[in-house]
C-alpha cells in the first residue's frame, strides 16, 4: 500500500540527533574555555556561536572523517550506549530506536 516507506514528521530531529550523538565528545568536552558553567548544562554554552566550531575543529574533523569512512552506524550505536537517557540539546531518546 504505501510502497514499503516508512516516514515520520519530526521538523529535522532526526539530524539534531545525529549531530548530538556524532558529537557527544566534541559538545561535552569541558576543555573548551567557559563552555560549561555547570555540570547541569544540555549543551556547552557556545553550541550557536561562531566559536564553536574553531574550538573543537580538530575533533570535528576526526568525525567527519570517521563517518565519511562508513563508521557512523557504529559510532551512533556506541554513543546511543553510552548516554542514552542523558540530557542533551537536540537528541531525542524517545522519538527514535537504537537500531
């Protein structure tokens, strides 16, 4: 009936999550001078700053790397592992499944 698709309407979740997941390391990383303020924060404190990516382009670089390799299914896995549940900007845990 429907061709064999499967679709949801979630306004670019999906990415943010991906972003979110692909990224754990980079957006957490409290190395980077006052990006974190807290431990509580969702996100570093210059995630829409145009800091933010100078501030992690090496890690960055490694990801796109790594997932132009052809290992982001495993590494979406490994981080959905790792933190699934915790609080994150961008990343739903309940609108999508591990697999």
């Amino acid at each position: 009936e429907n061709g064999g698709w499967r679709g949801c309407h979630d306004e670019g979740g999906t990415l943010r999550t991906l972003f979110g997941l692909l990224l754990w390391d980079a957006l957490f990383d409290t190395s980077i001078p006052h990006a974190f303020s807290t431990r509580f924060q969702l996100a570093p404190l210059d995630l829409m700053a145009e800091s933010f990516a100078p501030a992690r382009e090496e890690r960055i670089a490694s990801v796109l790397e790594m997932v132009r390799a052809g290992g982001a299914p495993e590494a979406v896995r490994a981080a959905w592992d790792a933190h699934e549940g915790a609080m994150c900007t961008g990343v739903s845990w309940d609108r999508h499944e591990r697999d």
